[in-house]
C-alpha cells in the first residue's frame, strides 16, 4: 500500500511519519487490497493556541473511497482513532 503523509501549516517529524506508516501497514492485516491512503496531519486551533491535532485518512480500495478522521491531544492517539475507524468500515464492507 503507497501511504502519502501531507500535514497543513507543521513539519511532522520522521517518528510520527513511521508511526503513521506501522499502524497503517496493520490494515492490510484485514484487507490485503488496499490500493493507497493519504493521511493529512493539521491542527485545530481556538483562536491562537492549539485546541486538538485533527487526522484525516483517505483509502481507497477497489470500487471504494473510505474516509476516517481522529481528533485527540496527541497525533499518535488521533492516528490510532483514524486506523480503528477505518478497519470497522472494512469489515462492514467485507461482510456485505
């Protein structure tokens, strides 16, 4: 699966991206055709200071684009959110 990492006003650093990219790689546990995904990095913010790290992930698969967003205090939990939102709709899909 080709991941694309894009994130909106930051620079994310190597262990975040290599974060991203493990738990992405774990998808392919329950679906092996996974075409790409583009995962977008930005933060919310309330007037000027940080309220939340927001991430949205793009798949596609075959005949399918599945969307999941996370929105947590740390990209890491966000991420995290993101992957499970995304493999429920993989298994709704694959149970259809």
């Amino acid at each position: 699966m080709k991941i694309q990492i894009q994130t909106l006003h930051f620079d994310a650093d190597q262990t975040l991206k290599d974060f991203i990219r493990r738990r992405m790689d774990k998808l392919d546990t329950f679906y092996d055709k996974i075409i790409d995904a583009d995962v977008v990095l930005s933060l919310e913010k309330l007037n000027t200071q940080i309220k939340d790290k927001v991430v949205i992930i793009k798949t596609n698969i075959p005949g399918n684009t599945l969307v999941a967003k996370g929105k947590s205090k740390k990209f890491e939990e966000a991420v995290d959110r993101g992957v499970e939102s995304l493999r429920r709709q993989i298994e709704k899909l694959k149970s259809r």
